[in-house]
C-alpha cells in the first residue's frame, strides 16, 4: 500500500511550489512527479477502475497547474491537493464500476454464485480477484462514506486530517467513517473466506467465473503484478480482518504517461501556468 503521506519525502514541497509560482517548469515536472501516486491512490480506491483513475489524476494535476496561485499554505501542499482530488470526484459523474449501483446485498448474492472448486492455476490467480473484489466491494457505500473509510480505514490517516481532506466536520468525517467500518466489516465476515474461515467464498473458487465474465484476463491482468503471483497462497492466510485485506494492496503507481501528457498541455499552451 503506498503511503500518501510518505515518511521520508524527501521533496521539499513547499519549495518547490513557490519556484513553480515563479514559473520555474522543472520544478512543475518535480511536483508534479511529487504527487501524482497519491492522487491516483485515492482515485482508485473511489473508482475501482484504473483507467477511470488515471483520468481524474490527470485532471486533478492540471487543477493543481491552473489553481497553484489559490493556494496559501493554510495546509500542506499534499493536504491541498488531496482536498482538490477528493472535491473533483465527489462532482465528477460515475466511474463505470459505480454505474454498475452495487449494494451489499447484491454484491453478497453475487460472490456466492458461480463458486468453483479451484485448480493450481486459479490460485496463482486468486490475487487478481481479491484486488478487484475489494475495490468493487468498496463502491456498495455511497462516495461520502466511501472517502471516510479510504482516508480513515484503508490510508490510516489521522482522524482530523482526513476531516479536512474529506472536507466534514471532525465529528461528522467520525460518524461516517464508524458507519462505514460497520458496513464493511459486516459483509466480509458473513461472506469473506480470508476474514472468516468459516465462510465458504474463496478468491480462488471466484476465478472460473471472473474469467468466464470477462472480469478477469489470465493474458492482461489489471491489478497483479505476474511475478508475484504466488505469493497469494503464502500470504493470505496473514490476512485475518477486514482492515488488513482492504491494504493488502501493492503500490499501484500513476503511469509515466500522464506526466508526459500534462507536459504535452504545456508545451503547446494548453494548460497554462497559474492561469487561475
């Protein structure tokens, strides 16, 4: 899981946005390599799809180029962009998975269909499923909840900094983020084989059917890396709540490309600098 907030940034960002509001570019391309994972962190666990999500962190990137002069260090620069990146998805429309209006009733009726008993090969796959599993399990709360049990649950922020990125009261981002955690953990231990043993749903009994609907594709895996395939039998009996299987992710990080897009914009004077 990476760290939004990464312990040892190294990058003095301050700095660098004040050599940006100078119009120094290569300080822009710093900031902006700076923050581009964070931002496509919170993205993908509100989206669940990844191009969805490379869509709002470039998007959220070129808000941070254009409305860089608004801001004035009240917060840190990451708490400022993480606010801007959770405000651009509360008013953006659904991402195609959360067209699909999952509910946990649904979704519970759903993993318990199709359930296979699983080949060698299903559990080198298992880890695709869990990743995709959990991300959609995340769209059945509403976008409010769902950022509080990101920020609160999934990225262990502090309860007031994720208030404020969240953009609620202290004891409001509170009421959301318990709910939320109620409702998660809930629906993993009456259906989740990792949290609860006792449940017969198991990520490698779901690959049969993951392939069959297209959810997943042995030749183009979207959340795995393939060298690490099996490390899912090793690991997941470590897994033993519902807290640790939502971070149970690997560092997805923003793709080169969207740097080299945002740059493009620049260049041909698309996007302007501090053009407010």
């Amino acid at each position: 899981m990476i760290k939004i907030y990464p312990e040892k940034d190294r990058i003095n960002l301050l700095g660098l946005v004040e050599e940006v509001k100078q119009g120094d570019k290569d300080a822009l391309d710093k900031l902006l390599r700076a923050l581009k994972d964070g931002v496509f962190a919170i993205a993908l666990k509100m989206v669940t799809c990844p191009h969805d999500a490379e869509d709002i962190t470039q998007e959220v990137l070129i808000k941070v180029i254009t409305k860089l002069s608004t801001f004035r260090g009240d917060a840190s620069p990451r708490t400022w962009v993480y606010r801007l990146t959770v405000n651009h998805i509360l008013d953006r429309r659904k991402s195609r998975v959360e067209a699909l209006d999952l509910s946990f009733d649904s979704f519970g009726k759903d993993l318990m269909d199709g359930l296979s008993e699983p080949s060698e090969s299903d559990f080198l796959l298992a880890d695709e499923v869990k990743y995709g599993c959990t991300l959609a399990m995340l769209t059945c709360l509403d976008r409010e909840h769902r950022i509080a049990y990101v920020l609160g649950e999934i990225f262990d922020l502090p309860g007031r900094l994720a208030a404020e990125i969240a953009g609620a009261k202290h004891d409001l981002f509170r009421q959301r983020l318990s709910r939320a955690r109620i409702e998660i953990e809930s629906f993993t231990e009456a259906y989740c084989g990792v949290v609860n043993p006792q449940n017969v749903c198991r990520c490698e009994k779901k690959v049969q059917k993951a392939i069959r609907v297209g959810r997943v594709n042995p030749q183009q895996l979207v959340f795995s890396d393939p060298k690490n395939l099996k490390k899912y039998v090793e690991e997941v009996d470590l897994l033993n709540n519902t807290a640790s299987v939502m971070r149970n992710h690997p560092e997805y990080a923003a793709p080169e490309r969207l740097i080299e897009g945002i740059r493009s914009l620049l260049e041909n004077n698309t996007v302007k600098i501090l053009n407010s």
